[in-house]
C-alpha cells in the first residue's frame, strides 16, 4: 500500500512501507521543486516496468540482453492520452530475439494497465 503525507506546501512523502520518496511540482507550478512530479513518476513506473519485465525475460531465455534503456514521455492528455515510449535494447541478440522482446515490452504488467480501461474507486475516510 502506498501512503503520501504533505510535508509543506505541495510537497509530499510517498512510501511503501520499506521506501520514502518525494513529489512536488515546479515553482512554476506552485510547488517547492523538492522532488519527482508526479507525472514524471508515472513515466519512471512504465518504464522500470518495462526495463524489468524483458530483463527477466531475457534471464528466463539465457538471452545476451545486458539491459534495456527505456525513454518514457507523456505527449498529451485529455480525451486521448498519447504516451511515447523508446527502447534501446543492449547486448548480442539477433533480430527474432529483439522482436520478441517489443512484444514483451508490450506486456509488461503497468503497459497493461494503462492500456486498458481504468476504474478508479476513491472513498473519504473520516478524520482519526
């Protein structure tokens, strides 16, 4: 479970019960600039999934993948959200291996859920 707690400002803690990082947005924004946009954690999520996912793929395969840079950029939001993602697979891989892996990429279990429909349940608890 996540838990975010407002330090000051628009500045907020985000943990896991093990990890602690910070979000804020720019002061252009309003915010203090003191940590990751929460938009930009959502391209760091898609593309550490995706990292993961075909680096443990290729492990399963004893595939020569000696890792996967992954560029992710949200371009637009609204009706339509457009997401580009970029990937530069390194290591000794022959073309049927490479392609296999864009398919992986493409199922990496956050491309999954961003692709899909989303139904966000949202209840108020009352103050402790």
């Amino acid at each position: 479970m996540i838990q975010l707690k407002r330090q000051a400002n628009l500045t907020f803690t985000v943990t896991d019960g093990h990890h602690t990082i910070l979000t804020d947005v720019s002061e252009k924004e309003g915010g203090n600039d003191q940590g990751i946009d929460p938009h930009h954690l959502l391209e760091a999520s898609l593309a550490a999934c995706t990292g993961i996912t075909l680096q443990m793929y290729a492990n399963r395969k004893q595939w020569q993948l000696e890792g996967a840079d992954v560029e992710v950029k949200i371009l637009s939001e609204g009706e339509e959200t457009v997401i580009s993602r970029k990937i530069k697979l390194n290591g000794a891989l022959d073309a049927d291996q490479r392609q296999r892996l864009l398919e992986i990429a493409n199922r990496c279990p956050l491309h999954r859920i961003l692709t899909r429909p989303i139904t966000i349940q949202t209840d108020l608890e009352n103050p402790a």
